[in-house]
C-alpha cells in the first residue's frame, strides 16, 4: 500500500476511535505495520501490508501484549488472535469494518484472549523461577537485579560475562548475584525465556516486548518482588520467608499503586498538549517515578513528536526494586534516539527534609502515594506537616504534600500533571491547598476517572489534574467525568484523545452514555469544589440558581454511631424474641435495606434507651433488660470498655445517641448512599436514624411542626429521576454506582421551599398524593410526576 493511503488509514482508526498509533518496530516514517493503544483494554496491531497471517504475526500480537494482529489486505480485513491457529482468522469486508468502526473495536474489547496466558504472564514466570533458583539468600531487590540481567543477556544475545553494563544502566550487582546462578540453571532460564510457550507455537520477540509491554512487565515485576514473593515462600518452605525489600510506609498499603500504562499515556500526551512548543530543551521530573513509566511514555512520545532537542528525565523513588527497572527501562528507551538524553534516577525519600527537588523544571509527571493521614507514621505526619505548612487542614493526604512541591518546582509556563486520590478534588483537608494552586496555577483538565476497579488489586477513586504555571489566564479547564463503570473511563479517555488532537474546542460539549467532556470556565478557580459533573446535571444546576438550596430549607443530620451494629441493632426477629416488657427499649431503626423505593419498613431495631426509659446503672440494666443484657451486652462487656469514649459506669450506652432523635417528630429520612428510592418520610418520629440522614425543616417552630402534606410532596421531589440527576451534579459515585447522600453532598441542591404560601397549591396537592403512595409502597405514574417536577422546578425537562 502506498505510504500515503496507509497514513489515511492510520488517521482514520485514530479520528474514529482515539486510539495512539505506535509503530511496531521502529520510527521510521515509512513503517506499515503499529500497535493501536487505547484508553484502557483494546490495544491490537494494524498491519497495511507488511505481513502476511501466520505464526509470526501471532508472536508479534503476543510479545507487544496486545490481543490481536489485524491485517489489510485487498479488499478484507484479517483479524488474528494470538491464542488461536491460522485456521482461525477471521475476515470482513473493508465496508463493513470501515462503516462500523467502533462496534468492531468493541467486539476486540470483548474478544480478547485469557491474559494469564500472555506474554507479561510468562516472563513474571520465569522471574519466579528465577528467585526459586537463587534462594532465600536473596531478598526481592536482589533477585531483580539478576532478573534485569538475564533479560538483558537474551535480549542482546549475550553470553552471562560478556553483557555491556552501561548499555542497560545496570549496577555491577546484577553480574554479582547473576553469577550465584548455576551454568545450567542459568541456560535453563535463558531457554524458558526465549522459548515462550513451544505448546503453543509462541515465543517472544523481546524488542517488542520491551517496546510495548515493557510498562505492565516491570510494574508486575516491581509487584513480584516486593510483595507476591513473600506469599509464595510462605506457603513452600511452611514460614520460612526470605528478607523482604526494603521500602518505606508510604509505599505499602494503599499507598503503593502500580500506574496503569493507559492512564500514563493519557496524562502524558493531555500534559504535552499543555505545555509551549518550540523550546529545544525539556526537564521532565517525576518524584515518584515507581518503575519509570511516565519517564518512559514522556519520552517515547517526544519520540514521536521527533523532538530532536535536550532531554532530561530525573526520577526520584524511595524503592531501590523501582528505580532498577526505571533505569533499565530508559537504557532501552534511548537505544536509538536522536535527541541527546540525560537520565538521572535516584534512590531517595522525595519528601525528606533535606531534599532540595529540582527547580525550574519544564514538566512534572508524577503519581504520588496516597496514603491517609491516619495511615501515616509519625514521620510522614511530620514532613507532609513541615511541607504543607500553613496550607495543613486537618487530615491531609500525602500526596498533598507531593503535589504542594511538585506546584513549586516548576518554571513559569511548566506544567504539571498528576494522577491524584479524588478526595483532593473537594476534600476538607485540600480545601487549602487547592486555594494556594489556584492563585499560581491554570488548570488545563480536571477528570474524574469513575471506576474505582483501574489499578489492579485496589479500589481507589481516582482523579486527573493538569495546570500550567501562569497567571492572569482565563482560559477555562476541560472537565472530564465518567460513571462507575470501566467501559465508560475507557470510551471517554479514547474521546478525549480524539478532541485534543483532532476536534478543538468547538467539539465541545461531549456527551455520551457514561461520560462528559465539557469545558468549564470556574473549575480549579478557587477553594471549592473542583469535582467534575455530569454536563447535563451541572448545566440543570446552573439554571436553578435561583431556588433555595437544602442547606436553606433543612437541617441534614448523620444518624446515631452504635460503635457495635451487631449488638445494639438486631433484626426484627431477634426483636420479637426479646421478653416484651424489653421491647420497649427499643426502636425501629433506618438502616440501608428499611428503605425500598421510599417505602420505610421497620426491618431492625435499634437499642435506645433514652427516652422516659433511661437506665441509670449495671444493676438497673441487668434488671430490665434481663433476656438482653445477658444475650447481647455481657458477651461484649469487656469490647466496650476498651472503647476510647465510653464511660466506664455506662459502658452499654451508644457512642453518639443524637439527643435530637430523642423527641418522635415527623421527618424525612435517607440511607447513607443511594438514589431516587433512597429516602422515607418517617410520620410519626418513632424510627431511629443509624445508617443514614435525617432532614428536619429549620423553619419548623417545634420539632413537631413538619406538615404531613409538606413531607409528603418532598418525598415525591426526592424519589424522582429529576433529584437523581441533581445529586450527579453534587454528589460522588461509590461502589456499585451509588450516590453518597451525605450532608456534605446534599447541602448544595437546588430544592424549592414548598413550606411557602407562595407556591401553586395543586402542585403541592398532586405532588402530595404521589408521595402519600410512594410512602404506603406503591408506585406512582413517572410522566405525571414529571410533570409536577418540571411546572415546580420551572424548567422543560425531556420526560
């Protein structure tokens, strides 16, 4: 195929679907055949005629870590899986794929071969033979060293002496353990490695392994070494585990993510297209470089920029298994290069006091540690305090205090970009710090990643943030949000990839199934809450400025804290158990099944001995509660007395009661996350708020003035697809999709004030009636309450 026409093919797969074409083997211009890289799952390579189907396209799919090799040739489309023979390929017309693009990328998606079978899979094997082989004598760091050199042997062919050190920026170490390996194990590694799979017909081209899959087999080697190893060992040698690798609290625990090579790319290329062009010397720095994957992509895409200037990469990493493969990975990333490349990886503690971080550096690329102020020692309480200074609020995070340094280093007009725990988006604790950023930072993106399942083996909330050093700018932030599932962080980093590079701003807005992508003059301009909204919901809000918030009209109260649920709160069965002279001393409780579609059941009770029934001693406890206290109390006597707040002669007594829950008033009710379904108007005040809110009107005179007709209508207002929508424009996913309906959340809906004489009556009655069936469990017609909702709100809502 001519050079031209494969460039407008190539053009066409990257406008259409988002996806970052990488050539294959080298940069030459010329090159037929790329690996396509997507935003999260769907990577293949797409050959224009260089290759025919066969066994070497399958180790070519396989040793780039990809699920599929896809061939033009003539009229058709192939489309070969690695897994799967010759016999299995599988063609289309040039139309039909052409014509349906998207639906064809996502049948790869979902086509894509067993991944513990690929080729990532089958070296992290011969990693573990490797330690199996050198023995409980080494420790993780060690064996990775000797891991990088058996590597580096097979990818250079070398014999186990005559490898080039410096050609890989390996440490005289390596040869050092390398040669504790005996001759025959060690040709008996070689082999395994560069055999692959015979079974199969698979064996891997390390080029390409090393230049496509290089990101997700270090981070697992990283992994392995650190912490998989020890399992292992544990379970062969009965408890007899080899040294651990040293690394710092920071990195444990929820601390230490592996960054996914796809979100690596995508700030990578969204930090690029904020920072100037035209400079002939760049400093990239990442302070927590990990295995080196953002030097690694940053420097692969000034690749292909042909950025023919100065480069300079500094990583900084407390690890010493991180900062082996970092350098290991740049030594190989350089082999060729035209620029002129200097790389400095340091093995250090990046927050350590004595630590002056580079100054007027070009690009910080960097994801920092997220570990919570109570999951800090007392050292790292003690920097993030010393960094942050006076911007400390409460309980940061440490990557607070990464990115407070990381904000200061860089030059006017260098940008950073970040991969963040979400809560600095709107968190109390960053409420100061996002302060000092907006005075000397222009946000060029804000995302809100959605899923929580991107990072293997954790479930965190994730969050990306890209300014720019400069000031007196206005140009507004593109703010990215996506649902919870995975699919959508996929679809909307691919769109957002297709917008930067081939749309511009007059693209926006883009709004799919899943996703948003919008700009926003005011996000990351202040203190406040820099969390991106569905456009919708944040649009729907902007128009209902002019309407009481719930923070006007309602006090949103947290239920009581039992400090032991299984105890002080039983199932109604167990409840009606109880002697029935003790069931006075208990109440119905809201917990997160007693609401269904708004209907309050009483599904447990809740110990609450606070009304004309408060018992004053142990004595006068074991009297009355007799059935109870002996069941229930006793057993757990010694646990409750333990707790930090309990009062030593009142040791069976709630943590936090709510003295306010005391008095049985009408009131409307919520579980602690939810949706339209998720509140309850309690009538009569007898339920007892646990594992949810309580909405008590502030205009009310007494606790018992909250108008049965009034609730009513509000909980028509709450259980709509309308409050849904406006809790998106607030609120934040939790798992499974859910809102959390906190007061935090909630204070900022638009609600109207339907306590007022002013409103229409009949809106009131017809809202009042839905709500009296919402509340009795039954259903009610949605295009009638919309209606109301739309004439209430004053808005035309699509219905």
């Amino acid at each position: 195929m001519p050079h031209d026409l494969h460039l407008a093919d190539i053009n066409l797969w990257r406008t259409e679907l988002g996806l970052l074409p990488v050539p294959l083997f080298s940069d030459q211009e010329k090159e037929q055949a790329f690996v396509l890289l997507n935003g999260v799952r769907g990577n293949f390579c797409l050959d224009f005629g260089r290759f025919q189907l066969g066994d070497d396209t399958r180790n070519f799919a396989w040793s780039s870590n990809v699920g599929h090799y896809i061939a033009l040739v003539g009229e058709n489309i192939e489309v070969q899986r690695w897994d799967q023979t010759r016999a299995s390929i599988e063609r289309y017309s040039h139309k039909s794929v052409y014509d349906n693009l998207e639906k064809f990328h996502a049948y790869l998606e979902n086509n894509s071969p067993r991944p513990e079978l690929s080729v990532v899979s089958h070296v992290i094997r011969v990693f573990r033979s490797l330690r199996a082989v050198l023995g409980s004598k080494f420790d993780g760091t060690s064996s990775l060293k000797a891991f990088l050199y058996l590597l580096a042997c097979a990818t250079d062919q070398a014999e186990r002496g005559g490898l080039v050190l410096e050609d890989w920026r390996l440490s005289k170490a390596a040869i050092e353990i390398a040669s504790n390996i005996r001759e025959a194990d060690w040709s008996t590694l070689q082999d395994e490695l560069v055999q692959g799979r015979p079974i199969d017909s698979l064996a891997p081209n390390l080029t390409l392994l090393l230049r496509h899959a290089s990101g997700q087999l270090f981070q697992e080697a990283h992994y392995e070494a650190v912490f998989a190893f020890q399992k292992q060992m544990q379970m062969m040698f009965d408890g007899f585990v080899p040294a651990p690798v040293q690394v710092s609290k920071a990195s444990k625990g929820t601390g230490f993510h592996f960054t996914p090579p796809a979100l690596a790319r995508t700030l990578v290329e969204e930090s690029f297209s904020a920072l100037k062009q035209g400079e002939q010397t760049i400093v990239i720095f990442d302070p927590a470089c990990g295995s080196g994957e953002f030097l690694r992509e940053a420097l692969r895409q000034l690749k292909l920029k042909r950025f023919g200037g100065q480069i300079k990469l500094i990583g900084w990493d407390d690890s010493e298994a991180a900062c082996d493969m970092a350098n290991f990975v740049l030594a190989w990333e350089t082999r060729g290069i035209r620029a002129d490349v200097t790389v400095q990886i340091r093995c250090t503690n990046s927050l350590h006091s004595d630590q002056e971080w580079p100054q007027n550096v070009d690009l910080v690329l960097m994801n920092p540690p997220f570990v919570s102020w109570q999951d800090m020692n007392a050292l790292q309480r003690n920097a993030v305090s010393e960094v942050l200074g006076e911007l400390v609020k409460q309980r940061p995070d440490l990557s607070h205090a990464f990115l407070w340094k990381a904000s200061s280093c860089i030059r006017e007009g260098g940008v950073l970009g970040s991969i963040l725990p979400a809560s600095i988006l709107d968190g109390t604790s960053a409420e100061k710090l996002r302060e000092r950023l907006s005075e000397q930072m222009s946000p060029k993106l804000i995302a809100r990643l959605g899923s929580h399942l991107l990072f293997a083996g954790a479930m965190i909330d994730t969050a990306f943030y890209v300014a720019k050093k400069e000031a007196g700018t206005k140009e507004p932030a593109v703010a990215f949000w996506a649902d919870h599932r995975t699919s959508s962080t996929s679809a909307g980093l691919r769109a957002l990839r297709k917008t930067r590079y081939f749309g511009g701003p007059n693209t926006y807005p883009l709004i799919k199934d899943g996703f948003s992508i919008y700009l926003n003059p005011t996000l990351g301009r202040n203190s406040n809450n820099w969390v991106p909204r569905p456009y919708s919901s944040w649009k729907l809000l902007q128009s209902l400025n002019h309407l009481p918030k719930v923070k006007d009209l309602f006090d949103v109260k947290q239920g009581i804290r039992t400090g032991h649920n299984p105890v002080f709160v039983l199932k109604k069965n167990e409840w009606i158990n109880l002697p029935e002279d003790e069931k006075q001393y208990f109440r119905p409780a809201v917990v997160n099944k007693s609401i269904q579609h708004g209907f309050l059941g009483d599904v447990a009770y809740v110990f609450y001995p606070y009304d004309n029934n408060e018992i004053e001693s142990e004595h006068e406890l074991r009297k009355v509660l007799k059935e109870y206290y002996k069941e229930y109390l006793l057993p757990v006597k010694s646990a409750f007395l333990a707790r930090q707040t309990v009062k030593p002669e009142r040791w069976w007594e709630l943590i936090r009661h709510r003295a306010w829950q005391v008095d049985r008033s009408p009131k409307l009710v919520s579980t602690y996350f939810g949706d339209a379904g998720s509140f309850a108007w309690d009538a009569t005040g007898d339920f007892v708020v646990v594992q949810g809110y309580c909405w008590l009107p502030k205009r009310a005179k007494s606790s018992k003035s909250f108008p049965q007709k009034v609730g009513l209508a509000y909980l028509a207002v709450l259980n709509s697809s309308l409050f849904s929508d406006l809790l998106s424009a607030t609120s934040n996913h939790v798992g499974g999709g859910q809102w959390n309906l906190s007061k935090k959340f909630v204070d900022n809906i638009a609600i109207p004030d339907l306590f007022s004489d002013r409103l229409s009556p009949t809106i009131i009655s017809g809202l009042s009636a839905l709500g009296k069936r919402i509340h009795a469990g039954l259903a009610v017609d949605d295009k009638q309450q919309g209606e109301l909702l739309n004439l209430l709100y004053g808005i035309d809502r699509k219905l």
